[in-house]
C-alpha cells in the first residue's frame, strides 16, 4: 500500500483527480508540520496502485499544491475483502 502525505490544498481538485484515475483510496485529514509550521494536512492510502502511480500522483498534488515536497511511504499489507 501507499500513502501520501500532503497539505490540505485543492481537497476537492485532488480527490477528483483521484476518482478520474480510478484509484481505490482512503482520505484522513489531520494536522501536520513542514519545517516547524504546522498545516493542515491530509493523507491519502491508496489501495491499487503501484510505486510508479503513486510517485506519479505525489508529483501531480505537488505540482498542484505548489509544494516544495509531498511525502509517499511504502507500507506492507495484506488485505482482503468480506
């Protein structure tokens, strides 16, 4: 699984590019810090994409969002659905 960490910019743009991508994903809003400010943040798991996809969405928000970095983190899992 990955996720993406970002600021919460453009929620609404982001999750529609999401939905048009045809990604499986899950979305936390939080708060978070970037070099000791703290922001409003979002984290977005992504159930069905590869590490490619997702570095590739992660530069697209941050591209969108005007950030100096996203943060994508590779987490094992197992899943199945009942």
């Amino acid at each position: 699984m990955y996720r993406i960490l970002t600021e919460s910019k453009n929620v609404n743009a982001v999750k529609a590019l999401l939905g048009r991508l045809g990604y499986d994903y899950t979305v936390y809003y939080c708060d978070g810090s970037w070099h000791g400010q703290t922001e409003s943040s979002m984290v977005i798991e992504l159930g069905t994409a590869s590490e490619n996809e997702a570095h590739t969405l992660a530069q697209i928000i941050k591209q969108t969002n005007a950030q100096q970095a996203v943060l994508v983190q590779s987490i094992p899992a197992t899943s199945c659905l009942i």
